[in-house]
C-alpha cells in the first residue's frame, strides 16, 4: 500500500491498541501495528508493550538501554499501518486557514508551509535540520528507500529508472552542480597461490613479516586512493570526462550509498590497479622476488578486507569495534565527506589530521 493511501488515525483509537492481542506503536506521526512480531522480540515481548499505544522514537535511538539494529526499521516499515496526528500538527491545524491541507496526513505543500515555523510538528513528520553539505540529517537518511522520481524531480539530477551512463554523459552538467549530487572468491585463491610460491624462498617468519609489511601499506594505499583519486573534488576536470569518470569510480557510491550493486570494486577495476601495486611491491624489495610476491599477496588481502569491510560497514550488523568504525563511515557520508578517509581503519586519518571527530563538524543547516 502506498504511503498516499494510508489511513490517519485518531490518537484515542490507537492508545487503545496496548495489549499483546492488538499492540500499535508510534514514532511521530507514523502509526505501527507490531502485534505479530511480539513473540519474535529478542528482547522479550514484555519490553515492547511497555510502549504499547505509545511512541517509540526515544527508546529507539537510546544506545545506553538497546542500540537497535538497521532489521528494526525495516520491521517497523513492513508493519507501518497508518499516521496520527499529533497534539503538536493539531496545534497548527487549530491556527491553519484550511485544515485539510494538514489532514488527512501527510500534508499537501501548504500544510508542509504552515507547519515550517513549528518544530515539534515538523520533528513530528521527520523532517529535521539537515547539514548542508550533504543534505542528510544523520546516518538512518542513508537507508531511506529512494524514490526516483521524486529524487529526479527535486535534484534535476539523474533519472534513476534510467541507464545512468549516457545520462551523465549526455547532460552538461557543471562540476559544481556535480559534485553537490553526489569479491573475495576471486582474489582469496590468487593470495594463497601467491604465498605458497613465496615460502619456497622466505623461511616462516620472514615470509610472515613481508606478508603484513604488504597488508600494513594496502591500508596507506587506502586512505590515498579514497582521499586523493575518489575525493579530488577541488582538482576535478569541469568538462563531461572528468566528471562523468569521477562519477564511475566513486561519485555513484556517495549518490547511492546503500546500494548493495555498486558498493564493491569490480573485479575488472581491480584488474586494472594490479600491475602498479605489483610493481610497487618489487620495487621495494627488487632484491628478492620471494620477499616482493609475499608483500604483494599481504596487500591483496588487505584489499580483499577492505572490499569486504566496505560492504559490512554499510549492509550488517557488526560487533562492537565495527559498529563504531560503521558509524565513523556513515558519518563520512552523511555529515563530512571532505574528512575521515580511513575505511578499515580511522588509523591514517588520525596521523594526517582527517579523522572525523565524535560528533558532526558544525555546519550551516537549513529545514528538509
């Protein structure tokens, strides 16, 4: 059912559903039936209908009690039943000419323009300050579903129903307007070949230590690669080449960051790297070919981690460590793309001073 189509319930009526046979949970307007995932609640049930009839969106984004996973969102979506109007748009509904551009919710341009001045109504309906640099107003916009033709009809950007290539190829677009839009199967038995070859030459523990002197430079070559070839924004060629190779190479990731498809390097980009990182590594150790195709193999890996670290960053949910380094990432993306570099690690970041820090860098914002 279409959003458009979704019911507004009164409050009364849904503060009735507060039991384990009819549970409804809000998070501003939005309206929830969870009823049916009582039982599936690996906190318990009992912790839901603590909140049976109410509204949710203070224990949801609560680390200290329960830092709930991306699936919670997506269960609450599944289970997303209707809007309610809140004491908050009532209170803009009372003081509006014309009600019935509030309600039934959601509400049409007017109403959004009478509600612009209140922010608890606007809070309500989700729309919060967002930074300006990205338009984002925290890590949980990167996992809005997108509309495409909303998305195309407000940024004059790309029509994502479409081929995108051609698109990019064919626009004009200035690189200002540009740049403000925007496996380990195959190398893992390469990375094993690799070294076996090199321990015919290196003893264990040498053979050890070039393997991880490859890995530990793959993380220096990661934070170049992302900070000086994916962000050169300042450097970027303003003519269909620069920007539409910008746009393949890395600009598609921060225009859709949750697309699973276009996360990871493909393998044929890959392809491409591997001579100069190969001839980089025997180039250090030109005296030892064992010593070299060890270092190399270490980078490789260190590669394939972080293909794969990527991807968990955006898509799993992850143990402690990770889930501080997700956050770190997404905060790259919505709030500071011109700092924190570092995917795998924030360890070169720190040393070049580019490391995000706790909180979002302050920023002019402006209402979605």
């Amino acid at each position: 059912m279409s959003a458009t189509k979704l019911p507004t319930l009164p409050i009364a009526d849904v503060e009735k559903h507060n039991s384990e046979k009819s549970c409804y949970v809000t998070v501003g307007v939005n309206v929830y039936d969870v009823t049916s995932f009582l039982e599936d609640h690996l906190g318990r049930k009992e912790f839901i209908l603590d909140y049976a009839g109410k509204d949710i969106k203070d224990i949801l984004t609560d680390e200290t009690s329960h830092e709930h996973s991306e699936a919670a969102y997506e269960i609450l979506e599944e289970n997303h039943i209707g809007y309610m109007a809140t004491p908050a748009i009532q209170e803009v509904m009372v003081e509006h000419d014309k009600p019935d551009d509030i309600v039934p919710l959601l509400p049409n341009g007017a109403g959004k323009e009478a509600m612009a001045t209140n922010g608890a109504a606007r809070e309500d309906l989700g729309e919060h300050e967002v930074l300006e640099s990205t338009g984002l107003s925290g890590p949980e916009d990167l996992n809005k579903e997108t509309d495409a033709k909303a998305d195309h009809e407000k940024h004059k950007f790309l029509d994502l129903d479409k081929p995108l290539l051609m698109q990019l190829w064919r626009s004009g677009f200035s690189k200002s307007f540009y740049l403000e839009q925007v496996v380990p199967m195959i190398w893992l038995p390469c990375v094993a070949y690799g070294t076996i070859r090199a321990s015919e030459g290196l003893n264990p523990v040498p053979l050890l230590l070039h393997w991880l002197f490859g890995l530990c430079v793959w993380t220096l070559i990661e934070y170049g690669m992302h900070r000086g070839l994916f962000h050169v924004d300042k450097y970027l060629p303003d003519n269909r080449v620069g920007i539409t190779t910008h746009f393949l190479l890395h600009g598609i990731h921060h225009y859709l960051p949750m697309d699973r498809y276009r996360l990871v390097m493909p393998p044929a980009l890959f392809l491409v790297l591997v001579p100069p990182f190969h001839k980089l590594a025997h180039t250090i150790f030109y005296w030892d070919w064992y010593a070299a195709t060890a270092a190399f193999c270490g980078g490789v890996f260190g590669y394939v981690c972080y293909d794969e670290t990527h991807y968990f960053l955006h898509h799993k949910n992850l143990p402690a460590y990770y889930r501080q380094l997700k956050k770190y990432h997404l905060q790259h993306h919505y709030a500071d793309f011109e700092n924190g570099f570092g995917v795998t690690s924030r360890f070169w970041d720190v040393i070049f001073g580019t490391e995000l820090g706790d909180r979002p860098p302050p920023k002019r914002t402006k209402a979605t």
